[in-house]
C-alpha cells in the first residue's frame, strides 16, 4: 500500500516524500509504503501509515485504486493500492531527519509506479470534490473564506 500525503505550500499543494533505503530503490525519494499487518484492513494499514510518517493522524485516508501495472515499485511489489491523506497547512511538523515536503511541481524523480500513484491521487481529489468536502481538510480549523477559495482553485488547476 502506497500513500500521497497532500498538504497546501506557499500557495501550491506539496505531497510528502520519505527517503528511499539506500540498498533498496534507485531513486533518493518514494512515497510512503507497507504492507497491512496481521489481520489489518487495508484502510487501518493506510491510517497507521500515516500516523507514522507524520508524527500525527491526517484528517482525512482514502483508497484511490489498484495499480497492477508493470511500472517500477520501490519495494519490488508486483500490486499496490493507493491511498491519499489530506494535512491542513498548520498542521506540517515533522520529525526531523525524516519525509520532506516537495511542491506537486518540482517532485523528484520517483519510481514510475509511484508518479502514476501521485497523479491518480490528485485525480482522485479532484474528482470527490463534488461528493465530499475534501478541500476543508486542508484548511486550518479557522479560515476565510478567501482562503477556502485559494484551495478549490489549487484543487481544480484554476
């Protein structure tokens, strides 16, 4: 299971990137990765991902898709399932020496599976809009409503 840590920067959306194991990966940055535990759901498995990698729990997990391509995974998985949180802008501290923060635009070069995995998160974000309030779980708990606006436009490409 693969996850797009999505939080807003600078007036951009930034997605959360751990460094790869050396021995392991070719490239220096993946996305956050692992295998449910045990008798854990995916969705658990995803959640406690999350937890882990940024120190606190993101207000909003969710499943995008299977991807069973042929594309390049860092952990020689044969099928991932992607899965996407949402962070708030004041929520963004990380422990030190750990994932870093990379604008949607300027991503490193990451394993091909895990690029189509961070389109396919922002698709999917994208898409949930009409259905779901996704776009408040990236706004501190107080706003304006300007603000609001400024992350329906980052969402949208507008």
């Amino acid at each position: 299971m693969d996850l797009v840590v999505i939080g807003p920067q600078a007036g951009s959306l930034a997605v959360l990137l751990t460094r790869a194991p050396e021995s392991r990966a070719r490239e220096r940055w993946t996305l956050p990765w692992d295998a449910p535990r045990g008798e854990e759901s995916l969705a658990d498995a995803a959640t406690r991902l999350a937890r882990a990698t940024l120190a606190f729990g993101p207000g909003t997990v969710e499943q995008i898709r299977a991807f069973g391509d042929n594309r390049r995974h860092p952990g020689d998985a044969e099928v991932s399932v992607g899965f996407f949180a949402l962070v708030p802008e004041g929520e963004r501290r990380l422990p030190d020496g750990g994932p870093s923060w990379f604008g949607r635009g300027n991503l490193p070069t990451l394993a091909p599976r895990h690029r189509a995995i961070v389109d396919a998160a922002f698709d999917a974000v994208r898409d949930r809009l009409d259905q779901s309030p996704l776009a408040f779980q990236l706004l501190p708990p107080t706003f304006t409503l300007t603000e609001l606006q400024a992350i329906y436009e980052l969402l949208l490409a507008r």
